[in-house]
C-alpha cells in the first residue's frame, strides 16, 4: 500500500483536521518504511577480494542468512572463500560449483586484502591446461590455456586453483600452475627423498612431465623407482633398467613415508575411476579419482566417509563402501583367528521359510549351511556363535542382540530364494549401512568364484537383522528354491561345500 492509496481514506472533517491528518499518516508511512525492509538496510555488499576462511572442522552452509534456512552444502576448516555481501553476523559466499550460500560469520576468520596481497601470479606449466566451470574433473571445460601464459590465481581449494587470463576463468589442477612455490626442477629430489615406489595398477612413465608426453615405460604397482627431480608435481625417475621419465607424483608414494604409514590406518579402492571429493557428501565435487588396488592413508573417519592424505600432500574424502581398510600392525588382528563370528541361519521353529518347488523347507538348508560354516571357522581359530543351532523360532530382534551383545566382527544372516518365475536363479548379497558394502562385495566375490551360479550381484535390502545391526552385517540369498534346477543343486553336497568355501573365503580375506 502507497501513500496515494492511504491519503485519500482519512481526507474528512475541517481543513486544520485535514492537515493533522495528513501529517499523521506521512509519519506513519515513513516509519512503514523501515518496519518493512530492516534486512535490505543491513545487507551491505562485500569488498572488492573480500574472503573467510572457515575456522571449525565442519561448518553448514545455508540458503539464506540464518539457522532456520536450509543447509545446502558443507565447509571444511581451512577452506577460503570470496565474499558476496554481508548479512549482520551471516556472510553470503561464492561456493566451488559456482552457487552463492550463506555461512555464520563467528565460524570463519575475515580477511580484506587487496588484490595485490590475496591474489597470485602464476605461469601455466602443462602443455595444454583445461579450465574448467567448478572444482570436479566431470565439470565442462570452458577454455583452455597454452604453456606459460601468465594467470592470476584468485582461490585455492583442495587440489584446485580458481584461475583468471584475460576474459578465461575458471577451475584447474593446482599442480599444473606454478606461483613460485611449487617448482623445484633440476633439484634433488623434493624433501631430499630418493625413492618412491608405483601407487598404481599401472603408471605411464613419461618422457616429459606432461600428461601428453609421450610414454617411454609402463610400471606396474609395487616398482621401485629413483627419484632424480621433479617438476610441478612430477617426479624425473630412473628405473632398474636405466630407462629415464617422468611420472605424476600423485600416482607414487615415497619410500620413507611407506615405511611411516605402517602403523597408519589405510583405505585400498575397490573400483577404477572412484571419486575422491572434496567434502564428505555424494554431491561434493571429485578432486581427483583413483583406480582399483590404489591405497591411501586415513587421517580420520567422518560418519561413512574417510578422510585420506593423497600423494600431492591434499586431502580428500572417499565413500567407506567403495573401500577395504587395513589398520596397523598391533589393531589388525590379521585373519579369522579370535574374530567373533555370528552366523544367523534363517527362520526355523514355526517359520519354515520359502518352500522350493520340490518340497524343500528353507529352515532346513540355512540351518545345514550354517552348521557347515561354524565348522570351518571354529577350526580357524574364530569366535562363532550360531543364534539357533536347531529348529526354533528365533525372532529378528533376538539375532540382532546376538550380534550387538557379542560386538560381533562379522554377522552372517544366511538365507534361500524364492519367485513366482521359476526360471530366475543365482545369488544375491544384500547390505544395509554403508559401512558394510565392503565385507558384502568380497564374501559376494568369494562365492561367484566357486559356486557357478548366477550372481546377481550386491545390492542394498532393508531386512532387519541387517538393518538394526551395528556390527559389521550381511544377509545371503545363496540360490532360488523355487527354480528346480536349482533346488536340486543347492541339496547336493558339492554346492554346499563350496558356498560355504566361498563364505569362509570371503571373511577371511576381509579380516587380512
């Protein structure tokens, strides 16, 4: 409402009344003002090169500048970012994928610095350097930058630098921009290490330190490489032979931090191409990827993620559930001997389970498998506890309790498959938590490999004993009683004989 919209409904009575009137409602109109738009008078814009840099371990970032707005991303410590504008105690900051979100002003430390002080000069050193629209390999290319073009770096964010040429900018690998700080060629070996050894399945050695260099050798993980400088992250090896490249530093660990790491808890990749992010969240951006066997040191855990010192000396976050973990000599206890096993045979009692189109009662086939397995691994040296050993009815909450009581190492919840569609058949691994999607893929692995039945892969399934667990839980379907065929060979000796092996396997390659 306008003042044209209010003057009119108090224009009555004498002329003096008129006036007072009038003089009222301007004073009212003017004081609307200001009950109406607090917040835009107290938003300021932000000095040119304004930045915080965030102080506390995890801080939440939010779509407005309050706690009561959403939280829309994730700020670790040390992490600098431009300032937009204030809000009071709120500062409105630019976040890697490019979007604008609001952090609390007492979580980060503020600084104003000039252009001349925050930003930095830097020299293109790849042959051809991609930059892109956000921090994240998969982010579109926006432009490129030939070798030794001049480039001010405006931002530094794990691993990436925020990059500004002329009308280019946008996000590259750090590495591959020297500011005066990262270029040691023709000196020894950086940190004076002499040796490193191949991080990787399989590592390019080039004959520049380029991406694009031509490739003189290959080697294979474990090779022991000479160091003789380096370069931009690259490393001058020679190998045994003589043969003289280059080779990314990010694919090698030196020879003295192996033998330090060996009472660090670590994180091998199960995949090629896992993504290795910036924050703990699916939707963070990747900062680099690794391949299957690659292993990297944990500096700590957050809920299912794992913080990991990469090779460069950065750090990143990978998902616990593309992981195998392997902790120090003294914690790792290697191999089943004195691990607490909990093995669930399913149903029994009253609950007889699915019945396979031949007659067969599920009940009955978890129980034989279970006792099977409890056989083999108590002569390992394991802990086993079965939650039935004949046929009773156990309910779901009294297997958990099992497990939870006995702070069980592994918890086995063994079980047969039925469909209407008789022709479906194979095995199935189910996990609930994250956490568990290692101990599923290696015991699933282990029994594909003996078995010879479909495997139907590793898949998520919200069962409780599995569910409700919190030990380390997996829930078998290991064939389809209602396929006969299939029927058949799960009642034979030689099935049961090698999904119990595959089993056993499994565990025991998951406690190494």
């Amino acid at each position: 409402m306008n003042s044209a919209q209010i003057l009119p409904s108090i224009q009555t009575g004498t002329r003096g009344g008129y006036v007072k009137k009038k003089i009222m409602a301007m004073a009212l109109f003017v004081m609307l003002i200001f009950l109406v738009a607090p917040a835009a008078l107290r938003t300021v814009s932000a000095k040119a090169n304004e930045t915080v840099t965030v102080t506390h371990e995890i801080v939440y970032i939010r779509s407005g500048p309050g706690l009561s707005y959403p939280i829309i991303g994730e700020a670790l410590q040390n992490e600098t970012f431009a300032v937009l504008q204030k809000d009071g105690d709120w500062r409105q900051i630019r976040m890697p994928s490019g979007d604008a979100g609001w952090i609390a002003g007492w979580l980060v430390e503020e600084s104003s610095n000039k252009t001349t002080q925050s930003a930095k000069m830097g020299v293109v050193t790849a042959d051809i350097l991609r930059v892109r629209e956000s921090p994240d390999l998969t982010a579109p290319v926006v432009s490129s930058l030939a070798k030794n073009i001049e480039v001010t770096v405006t931002e530094m964010h794990n691993g990436w630098a925020h990059i500004e040429s002329g009308s280019v900018s946008g996000w590259t690998s750090s590495q591959y921009v020297h500011t005066g700080k990262n270029k040691n060629t023709g000196e020894a070996a950086e940190g004076g290490l002499s040796a490193s050894i191949v991080a990787a399945s399989k590592l390019n050695i080039r004959k520049s330190p380029s991406l694009h260099g031509e490739t003189v050798a290959t080697a294979s993980y474990g090779t022991r490489l000479q160091i003789t400088g380096a370069d931009h992250g690259w490393y001058e090896v020679v190998l045994d032979n003589g043969t003289h490249g280059w080779v990314a530093g990010y694919y090698v660990e030196h020879e003295n931090q192996v033998e330090k790491a060996e009472n660090v808890e670590k994180v091998k990749l199960l995949y090629d191409h896992t993504n290795l992010r910036s924050q703990p969240l699916s939707s963070a951006p990747a900062v680099a990827r690794g391949n299957a066997g690659e292993s990297y040191p944990v500096i700590k855990q957050a809920g299912d993620w794992y913080e990991i010192r990469l090779n460069s000396g950065a750090t990143a976050y990978v998902a616990s559930w593309v992981v195998q973990t392997s902790r120090p000599a003294g914690k790792n206890r290697p191999g089943l001997k004195g691990k607490t096993i909990v093995i669930d045979p399913g149903h029994g009692g009253f609950d007889n389970g699915t019945t396979g189109a031949g007659g067969t009662l599920e009940k009955l086939v978890t129980l034989k498998t279970a006792n099977a397995l409890y056989k083999k691994l108590v002569n390992a040296g394991a802990k086993v506890i079965l939650t039935r050993d004949s046929d009773t009815y156990v309910s779901l909450p009294q297997r958990v309790a099992v497990s939870n009581a006995n702070h069980a190492d592994a918890f086995v919840s063994i079980h047969f498959d039925s469909s209407e569609d008789e022709s479906i058949s194979g095995h199935t691994t189910y996990y609930y938590h994250p956490r568990d999607f290692t101990l599923a893929s290696i015991v699933s692995k282990n029994i594909s490999r003996l078995i010879g039945t479909n495997d139907r892969g590793v898949k998520f399934g919200d069962f409780h004993v599995i569910r409700e667990n919190e030990q380390p839980a997996i829930l078998l379907e290991l064939g389809y009683l209602s396929n006969p065929k299939e029927e058949k060979l799960i009642l034979g000796k030689s099935f049961q004989t090698k999904a119990v092996t595959g089993i056993y396997d499994g565990l025991q390659q998951y406690f190494q």
